[in-house]
C-alpha cells in the first residue's frame, strides 16, 4: 500500500498502541462498524485540539452512523493519554511513532513542515476495508468530522 490511497482502496490491517498502551487493530473497531479514522500532526497544539474536540463533540452524530472515530499520530502514549485525558475526547488516540501506518496511508509528509512530519488527513472506512472518503484539509480543522459524517450519512446500507 503506497501513499495514493483513493476511494475504493482496501487498506491494510495495523496495530498500533492506543492512549492506554493498550495494543489496538484497524479490524477491531471495523468489526463493530465503520471506522473514521484521522491523523493530526501534534497533540495538545492549537489546531490538533480543535479538530480532535469536534470529533469529541459530534460524539452523538458519529454513534447515530454507526462509527467509531480514532485520532492517531506520532505522538508518545504518554502525550495521547495526556491529550485525551485533557480534552475527555472518548474516543482511541493510536500512537504511531514512527509513522509507518501514517506512511501507509499517505499521511506522512516526505519534509516536515515545522517539527510535524504528520499531514492533517481523515479516512472513512467501511466495515470490509474499503476506503469510503478521504478528507485533505490543513486550514479546516472541523472539516474533517463535518465531512466524514456527510459521507456516512450517505453511505448505501446492504
């Protein structure tokens, strides 16, 4: 899987630690319904905190459609659980190091911009891997829980 993921794009299984160190796979969460997925550069910075407590605060909307949101990025586990414990977002905060999954999907950046090697990017993915939407926004930061909702919302149910 390189970093052109589009629409249609099955993604790959990972694992990754969550906030609690608490080892999580992409297929757990997908077994319960889709999954919104969002990577942000940096816990606890202006924007980062925005766009996760949007996530936090359509809390309702995303359980309506089913999904389960999951913020990831480079992140330490202490810092995840800090940020979560901060904002009480309720949803897993992944922490990827190193950014392999961030590579995977794309959201890495080849430069940093500043000290953030992490692109502000959110996939939706439905329950067999596929990838429903992507959203690209560095300026929006409530674009992409806005955006992911429209796009589940009209989501064709079997």
């Amino acid at each position: 899987m390189g970093a052109s993921l589009t629409v249609g794009d099955v993604v790959e299984d990972f694992k990754l630690l969550d906030e609690t160190e608490t080892p999580r796979r992409l297929s757990e969460f997908l077994a319960k319904g889709p999954v919104v997925l969002f990577f942000y550069p940096a816990a606890m910075t202006t924007g980062c905190t925005a766009q996760a407590c949007h996530f936090r605060n359509l809390a309702a909307d995303f359980a309506e459609v089913g999904a389960t949101r999951i913020g990831i990025s480079r992140d330490k586990v202490e810092r995840q659980a800090m940020f979560a414990q901060t904002n009480q977002l309720g949803f897993p905060l992944l922490s990827d190091p190193d950014g392999v999954v961030a590579r995977r999907f794309g959201a890495r950046r080849s430069i940093a911009v500043g000290p953030f090697l992490t692109r502000r990017m959110t996939f939706v993915i439905d329950v067999d891997r596929s990838i429903l939407g992507i959203i690209h926004s560095e300026g929006s930061m409530e674009a992409h829980a806005d955006r992911a909702l429209e796009i589940l919302r009209s989501r064709p149910y079997p």
